[in-house]
C-alpha cells in the first residue's frame, strides 16, 4: 500500500514539474521578485539601514525565506485551479490513490522552490555575500529551508481547496509574503516601535531566520533552531493533515 501511495506521488510529482516546465513566466517571476528586492535591499536601502557594509549578510537569509514563501504560496493557486478545471474529478475514476494528488503538489512546490532558493543563493554570492558555514551547517540550512517550504506548501493546499477559484486562492495567501517584512529579517525588531516589536520577535518567521543567519553566518543556533522546530513542525502537521481531510471532504461531495 505504501509503494502504492509513494509510486502515484511520484506521478503526480512528474505531472505537476511538467506543468512548471510548460509555464516558465511563474518560474521567472518567483525568483526575479526576490533577487529585485535583495538588490533593492543591499544597494539602495542597505547604508541606511546598517552602514558597517555587513548588510548584505544580514539580509540574505530573509531574502531566502522570502523566496520560499512566495514560490510555496503558488501551491494555493495550483490546486484551487485543478479543482476547477475539473481534472480532480477524472483522477477519481483513475486507480491511484486519493493522497497522491496533494502530496505531488507539496513535493513539486518543494523541488521547485529549492531551485529558485539556489538561484538567489547564487546572486547573493555574486554581489559579495560570503558566509562562513561549513557543509554541515549547508545541509542544515536545506534541511530547514525544506520544513518551511513543505509546511508553507501544505498551509497553502489547504487554502487552494478552500478557495472559492484561483484568483481567491492568490488573496488568500497574502500572509505568506507578509509575515517576513514584520520579522528579523530586513531589520532587527529592537528598531521597530514597542507595538510591533513583540509581534516581530515570537512571529514563526523570525526563529527560522535567526537559525539561518546563525548556520550562515555564525553564531548561536540552539534557542533559535528549537523555537524554529516548535513552530514549523506543529504547522507541517496541521496544514497537511487540514489538506487531507478537507480534499477526502470535497471529493465525497
């Protein structure tokens, strides 16, 4: 059963990267924003905003987050629009199993944005970010990009199967570009106002980038890589388990 499971996920997995394939703009789109905001960042706002010329190590594991969470959130739109074009229903007279469409749009939006997330890696290597993190600490920084990457990708199957059509899923997704602004992630919280600065600090984001920039750049990992854990792990389970029953909903409707 569970090959069963696994081998109609990788199907689904194949269709879903042809489709990406097919539809490059989306592609182009979910690296170039975050490669046009790291460069806005560094060049335009980065001496006002720390002028010790280390910015540009700052901001990099933001950026990186950032591009995860605008290329996950296009899961919400890719399920809403195969729930509408009507293929969910041929795939039901199919014999495969009934998990095996969400979880090859998670693991697509998983392949997908940790490619776009080495392609900004890259720019950011190109323009003089130089971390210090050994290929451990790598595998760290992948392995954490890939929790919040598939917990992102679950949270948004569940709002693409709630979403009433595709340029609804789209809105409904809007909390995922947002919560990085109101974090570490550009700027420390102790600059923020006193009302704002808490919201910033114990958001979920903010561990997460805290880890990274530690495993990047230095520094201590620990408090921060657990308080990351006990966020992302819980949110992993929930949206995944949210998405499954809510499509084991929808299709005894």
């Amino acid at each position: 059963m569970t090959t069963h499971i696994a081998a109609d996920s990788c199907t689904m997995l194949g269709r879903n990267i042809r489709h990406s394939l097919r539809s490059p703009d989306s592609m182009v789109m979910t690296i170039a924003l975050p490669i046009t905001i790291l460069l806005l960042f560094v060049y335009v706002f980065g001496g006002a905003l720390r002028g010790d010329g280390h910015y540009l190590e700052y901001v990099v594991p933001g950026i990186l987050l950032l591009t995860s969470g605008f290329g996950a959130a296009t899961t919400a739109i890719t399920v809403s629009t195969d729930l509408h074009n009507g293929i969910v229903d041929r795939f039901r007279t199919l014999a495969i199993a009934r998990s095996a469409w969400l979880t090859g749009h998670v693991a697509a939006s998983l392949l997908r944005n940790l490619l776009s997330t080495a392609v900004v890696v890259g720019v950011a290597l190109a323009i003089g970010f130089r971390p210090t993190a050994d290929p451990l600490r790598w595998l760290a920084v992948v392995a954490l990009l890939s929790l919040f990457i598939t917990a992102l990708s679950w949270t948004a199957a569940t709002l693409g199967l709630l979403a009433p059509n595709p340029e609804a899923a789209q809105g409904f997704t809007f909390s995922f570009m947002f919560l990085p602004y109101v974090s570490s992630a550009f700027v420390p919280p102790d600059t923020m106002p006193t009302w704002l600065r808490g919201f910033a600090r114990h958001q979920p984001v903010t561990p997460m980038i805290e880890t990274m920039r530690a495993l990047l750049t230095g520094g201590p990992i620990a408090d921060h890589a657990w308080t990351a854990l006990a966020w992302w792990v819980p949110i992993t389970v929930v949206g995944a388990t949210a998405a499954l029953l809510m499509f084991a909903r929808r299709i005894r409707e």
